[in-house]
C-alpha cells in the first residue's frame, strides 16, 4: 500500500461488500452447494453420502434425461430459428413508411408483458378445442384432434406459444438495430440502384449484425429455460415428449427424492448455456468484425 | 419524382400489419368471450366459444374473485413487485456506481464487476433446490425471501446496465461536488443518482416485467406458506376451476388486466426501456 486509504475509498468499500455479501449467499454459495449435492445421492431428505461421479455417468444413460435434452434443444433451435426471423420480418415493416406506426409496434408488443403460465392456459384451450374444431370442418387429420394429447404434435404446440410471446420482445431490438441506421446510408445504395432485396443484405443486415447477436443469444437461453407454457399446456406429456431440462429438474428434483441426481443435471445444464452462449458470442464477433 | 414515391405511405403493407394484429387480438378476444359466458353455452363448435354471450355478466369474474383470492394475491404481487424494484433501485445504482468508478484504474472492482455480472448466466434451475433448503433454515420461505431472491437475481442485469450508464456522466460532476466538501455518500445521493434517473426507469421496467409474470421463484419457495401471487394463484387453483372454463377464464382476464393497465399507460416508456435495457 502506497497510500493511506483515502474517504472515497473507504465509502466504496462500506458499499461494495455488503453487496457481495448479499449476492455470495444466494447465489454463489447455492450454486456451489447444488455442486457439492450433484455428487451424493441426497433425496431431497433424510441421510445422503457422496457418490462421487456416479450421477454424472447415470445422466448420460438415462432415457428420460436424454428425452429432456433432446426436445429442450429441439425447441429452442426451432424456436430461435423461427423467433429471429419472424422478427426481423416484423422489425422492418413496423420501420417502414407505414401509418398507424406507434400503435402498431405497442400492440405487438402484448403479449410479452402477459405472463407465460396464463397465455399457456388461453393457448391450451385454443389447442384443445378451437383447433380441432376447425379441423373437423376443414377435414385436416392431423388437427382433428388436440395436439397437445399427440406425442408427435405436442412440442409444435409449445413452440407456438414460446414463439408468440418471444417475437414481440425481438421485434422491439430489431427496431431499435434499424434505428441506428442513418437514412444517408439508404440513399447512397438507392443511388447505386440497388434492389430492396440486395439493399438488405449487403446494407441493412451488415449494420444490425450487433442485434442480431443479442437477439440470437437472448432467445436461445429463454429457450433452452422453458418451463411456465410447460407448466400449463403440457404438464411435461404426453408421454414425456414435450419434458423442458428446467421443468424435469423441478418435477424429480422438488417431488422425484432425485435431489442429487437432479442437481447433477442441473450443473451440466449451467455448463450447456455456458458453452452455448459463448460459443455463439465469439462466432457472431468475428462475423461482425469481418463486415 | 421517385423521391415522392418514397415519402408515400405503404398503405399495402400497413393493411398487411394490421391483420396480422388479429394473431395478437384473437387468444384476448376469446379469453373474454368466453370469461362472460355461462357454462351452459360452450357448445362444441366454435361458435360456443367464439359468439358473444347472451348477457354480458361479470358473474364469473365476481366468483373467481372469491375462488382465487384475487385481491390477497393481487396484493402480494404488488408487494414483491414494488418492494423489489425499489430495492432494485437503491442497491443496484449505488453498486454499479461504485464499481463503475471504481474498475477504471482498480483490477479488484473490474474483478468484482465481472463477478457479478456473469452471475446473468446462471440459471434457476441449478440455484433452485439448494436456495429451498437455504431460504427454509434461514426462516425465509416466504415473501420476503423472494423479494431478497429477485434483488439478487436481477443484480447481474441491473448492475451491468448502471455501471454502463454511468459512462455518459462526467467524473467532473463528482469532483466539483467534492470541492465544495460533500463526502462520496452526499455525493452521490444529491449529484449522482438523480443523473441516472432514466436508467432507473428502465431498470423499473425490466425488473417489474420479469418479477410480475414470475411463476418459478415464489412457487419453490412460498410453497407452503398458503400465500399466492397472482400467476402463482392461477396454478394452484386450476384443480379448482375443473371443467368450468368460463369461471377458470375470468380468473385468467382478472390475472392479466393489472400488468395490462400499466402497459397502456405506460407504453412508451417500457418499449424503451426494454430497447434500452438490450441495446446496453
């Protein structure tokens, strides 16, 4: 230490290790108490003893996580996918030279405000008994009865849904990405004599790039986390076709005597978001930097 | 002549947008429809659910009222709503100042700051059992749990975005309020944090939308405690509403109107907080 502690110094710290504090103990220290359960075979009661690295090999051979797994990432590529394009479909026509514009974009934006377990329950009426009725008359099979009973359909009933509320929050960044793009810009590549089409992708796209990252990582991770349109469409069925990583950590975890084994889970799941999120921070930069 | 043709309005693509609000408007309009209606006029087809009631009574919603607790629950959303924007408010602001001043020539804040915010990539799930152990010893299983809970959750976030904002004010502010003798604390009460006053409307913003439509959090840890919040009240009473959808959809209108009255007032604020918030 060079120098006494001065006032301001001292302020800071009277400030900053509270807030540590306060943040060590409920999250740092449960994250790392989950890791030490993720290696006993605790039931969530009663004695436990560690297991060592037993949950993590049963994980890997466990039908129902793998199940888990595969429709979590399933949805949430589907449901990236289909949220950042629809999107950015929406981002531009809600930016163009259209009347009514703020009305518009307000009202497209509803159903992000509404909560996701009531829009479960409305779209799960909708699933159970508007469609099938409207495929009844219109003779399409595969509508004829609810696709939140039919193993193959079901998850498709949940994207819808995840889908609706994620495009209003993507919209509004996609719109304010557009808004940093300076009219200038359009009226040199109209000058060119650039179609609408190229003028997108070699002037528009190029220039959101940045929004297209916080778009993509954004949903991702809402994704990969579902659990509230779970809770109240599907319950995790039919036959656990449509059972969310987040969801089955609740159910087995909390109910299931699988605390250590959930927990396990739950640790492999934190490094997944991990490993995705950065994965797709540093591609998306070094596509940035290259434009 | 083409200049003129840009200026126009696209009144296709206006119509086109329009409709497409139907995607919006359609699940509201029959989650109303059918709160109005009497069980006795679900028909099978989609007119039952679709045509409007015979008589508009608010009969269902006065029942689910009392089926739900609507305003027991509506009170504790409040109460967790607000107590933890404000703590969100104080907190956080004060401790994204501190460590966005201070990680500009101090390794051990940069440190603190990067401590903090990648708490953003921790999800519930992993913190979920351990925290309803913790919060059941601690004797906080309760609303007051998850009030402490969603401030420490929306730490990484809110931190991330004050100490971001804190970039556009100048250190001379600071440092003219500390000639004329005020200490750090006086500081940044009087100079400091009226300043950030947007950010703490986006920060309002985001926490309200995220703690409101919370289900997860109160639902591990109130567990037990016989006390709802208003999505959570939704959950734990759908054994109850059974197969009267209409009395089961009241509920659902009652749960959603709340946050909805905000919105309408306060939409421009919130469509750019939340473009803010991201944009950050």
């Amino acid at each position: 230490m060079k120098k006494k502690m001065n006032n301001q110094e001292k302020t800071f710290l009277a400030i900053v290790i509270p807030v540590l504090l306060l943040f060590f103990a409920f999250n740092t220290l449960p994250m790392l108490k989950g890791v030490i359960y993720s290696f006993t075979n605790y039931r969530g009661y009663g004695s436990y003893e560690g297991v060592g690295l037993r949950n993590y090999m049963d994980l890997f051979t466990d039908a129902r996580v793998g199940k888990s797994y595969l429709f979590t990432f399933k949805y949430a590529l589907c449901g990236t996918v289909l949220v950042n394009v629809i999107s950015l479909v929406m981002a531009l026509g809600l930016n163009a030279r259209i009347r009514f514009k703020s009305a518009l974009r307000g009202i497209y934006f509803v159903p992000n405000i509404l909560g996701g377990l009531v829009i479960g329950y409305i779209f799960s009426f909708i699933f159970t008994y508007i469609l099938p009725a409207v495929g009844n008359s219109l003779n399409i099979g595969f509508l004829q009865n609810s696709i939140l009973a039919s193993e193959k359909y079901a998850w498709i009933g949940v994207l819808v849904v995840g889908v609706w509320q994620a495009v209003a929050m993507n919209t509004i960044i996609y719109i304010s990405g557009l808004q940093t793009v300076p009219d200038e810009v359009y009226e040199a590549s109209m000058l060119d004599g650039a179609s609408k089409w190229k003028e997108f992708w070699q002037v528009t796209f190029p220039l959101v790039m940045p929004f297209v990252t916080i778009n993509l990582v954004l949903s991702t991770k809402n994704f990969l986390m579902v659990f509230d349109q779970i809770m109240s469409l599907t319950k995790g069925g039919p036959a656990m076709s449509t059972e969310s990583i987040s969801y089955l950590i609740y159910r087995n975890g909390m109910d299931g005597g699988q605390f250590g084994f959930q927990s396990a889970n739950a640790v492999i799941f934190f490094l997944v978001i991990v490993a995705i999120s950065i994965f797709q921070m540093t591609v998306m930069n070094r596509k940035e930097e290259q434009l | 002549m083409k200049e003129k043709a840009e200026q126009r309005t696209n009144w296709v693509l206006t119509v086109v947008l329009i409709l497409g609000t139907l995607t919006v408007f359609f699940p509201l309009y029959m989650a109303i429809i059918i709160a109005f209606k009497q069980p006795s006029e679900m028909t099978n087809d989609i007119a039952g659910a679709l045509s409007f009631p015979a008589h508009w009574s608010f009969e269902n919603f006065r029942e689910a009222m009392v089926v739900t607790d609507f305003w027991h629950s509506l009170g504790n959303s409040l109460l967790i709503t607000l107590s933890t924007i404000v703590l969100s408010i104080v907190i956080h602001s004060i401790a994204g100042y501190v460590i966005g001043r201070a990680m500009a020539n101090k390794k051990s804040f940069r440190f603190m700051y990067l401590y903090i915010v990648s708490g953003m990539f921790v999800p519930f799930s992993i913190l979920m059992m351990p925290l309803v152990k913790q919060t059941a010893q601690m004797g906080l299983g309760n609303r007051l749990g998850v009030i402490l809970l969603y401030t420490v959750f929306y730490m990484p976030m809110n931190v991330l975005l004050y100490s971001g904002y804190l970039k556009n004010i100048p250190l001379a502010m600071e440092e003219a309020a500390n000639i004329d003798g005020a200490n750090t604390w006086t500081t940044y009460w009087r100079v400091i944090f009226p300043m950030m006053a947007p950010m703490h409307a986006t920060v309002a913003i985001l926490t309200a939308l995220g703690t409101w439509n919370d289900v997860m959090t109160p639902l591990v840890i109130m567990s037990g405690t016989g006390q709802n919040t208003l999505p959570l009240a939704q959950l734990n009473f759908q054994t109850q509403f059974g197969t009267n959808f209409n009395l089961a959809f009241a509920s659902y209108i009652l749960a959603l109107i709340p946050i909805l009255i905000f919105y309408i007032i306060c939409q421009k604020q919130i469509l750019n907080g939340v473009a803010n918030g991201a944009v950050k």
